[in-house]
C-alpha cells in the first residue's frame, strides 16, 4: 500500500487540484515507480531535515532506519501543525524526532541543528530552498544530501509569456508549446509516454525554468530531476 500526500494549491499548475477535487474513491490511478531520487546511503548517523511537504521522502527514510536499529535524528519544521502532514507518524519515532512549528517557535537555527548531530554525519535534507545556501555552508566533507524542488540556482528564469519547443528526447521529435498552453497538455496531444518523460507536476513545471524561445529536452525522469539540488560536487 501506497501513502502520499498532495498540498492543494489553488494558484499551481492545476495538478493538486486535480487530485484534490477530481479523484474519489475507488478512482484508478496510473502510477510509475517508485524511483529512487533520493537514495539513502550507508552511515554511522543520518541527520534528517523536513520542511514542510518535503516530510515525505524524509520520514521514509527515517522509518526504514528506525527498523533497522540505526542511529539517526529527524528535525521536522513547518509553519503551522494544521499544514505539516504525518505528524503521528513523526510522533511515532519517539525522542529521536523533533517537530518545531515556527508559528510557535522561531528558536530553531540550522547551525544549531548541525552541531549537534556527529561530524560524521550524513545530512538528508528535502527543505527550504531558501536555506539550502547556508546548509551547503554549515555541512562540509561532501555529506549533505537534498531535494529541491526548485532549479539549482534556487530562483526559477522568467519565460515572458513567450513560446518555446519541447524536444523528446536527444535527437527526438520537436513540438511548439505556445505562451498560454501548460508544456504538460503538448506532450498529452502528441501521444508522449508521461511515465517514460517523468512524474507530470514536474513536466508541467518545467517551462518556469527556461527562457522564452528556449528548448526543453526531456530525456526521462534522471534528466529533469537533474535540475533539483539533490546532487552535491562532484555527483553533479
């Protein structure tokens, strides 16, 4: 059995919506993977940090280490219990998960949570992009491990209401995704294999990250992941 959890954005994409007010129970769903973006690595301590949604990935990793004995620490953070999803869930690890709500407590800082946990340490993060800057400085040796589910410089390019072309593929077909039209419903119309292409919030996203007259080349799910931080030196 699957669990996942999808926060209703009325001004998104249109894909939390769909889920949202379109799919009811008893509703097939067509899913692909899971995929392993985010793998976790062997350590003597992992250091887990949530924000948010970003809980998902998070929390998994810190059941699976849970039932294997392993040593690890879970800081959970969000703006509001009423927004921050699993929380029985993270309640469940006992002492060695924190759950800080900022609408009550502004005492958390990073290099507070970092020094902490052992120097050895590897640091899972699915967090904040604004705060991924000073991880990258508080976590030195190459252990810091994230998820973005922004572009690596952390602020999408403007595509000016401009047109631009999808590419299917290196050296695949090219389609014209016009201004006004998602790049998701082009690929929809001309038969594309979603599954193949990666999950569709993310096809759907990847316009915001490219220039008016650029070219989006959409190679599979490693390729537009790629453009997430959850890469680090020489990974990348």
């Amino acid at each position: 059995m699957w669990t996942f959890a999808v926060l209703l954005r009325p001004d998104g994409t249109g894909d939390s919506r769909h889920v949202h007010e379109r799919l009811a129970v008893g509703d097939q769903v067509r899913v692909a993977g899971p995929k392993a973006m985010f793998p976790l690595e062997d350590a003597e301590h992992h250091l887990l940090l949530a924000g948010g949604i970003g809980v998902i990935p998070v929390l998994t990793m810190a059941e699976h280490l849970a039932a294997q004995g392993k040593p690890f620490s879970l800081v959970y953070v969000g703006g509001g219990r009423e927004r921050m999803p699993f929380l029985d869930g993270v309640a469940a690890l006992g002492e060695s998960a924190r759950v800080v709500d900022r609408a009550q407590s502004t005492d958390l800082t990073l290099a507070k949570v970092v020094e902490r946990a052992p120097a050895s340490a590897l640091v899972y993060a699915c967090w904040p992009s604004q705060m991924m800057d000073e991880l990258g400085e508080l976590v030195t040796g190459g252990r810091l491990r994230t998820e973005s589910f922004v572009s690596v410089s952390g602020t999408p390019a403007e595509t000016e209401g401009g047109a631009f072309e999808v590419q299917f593929g290196v050296g695949g077909p090219v389609r014209q995704v016009p201004a006004d039209t998602p790049m998701l419903d082009v690929l929809l119309k001309a038969g594309a294999d979603i599954d193949a292409i990666g999950v569709p919030a993310i096809a759907a996203r990847a316009p915001r990250y490219l220039k008016a007259g650029g070219t989006a080349v959409l190679v599979g799910m490693p390729a537009i992941a790629g453009r997430r931080r959850f890469l680090v030196g020489g990974a990348r």
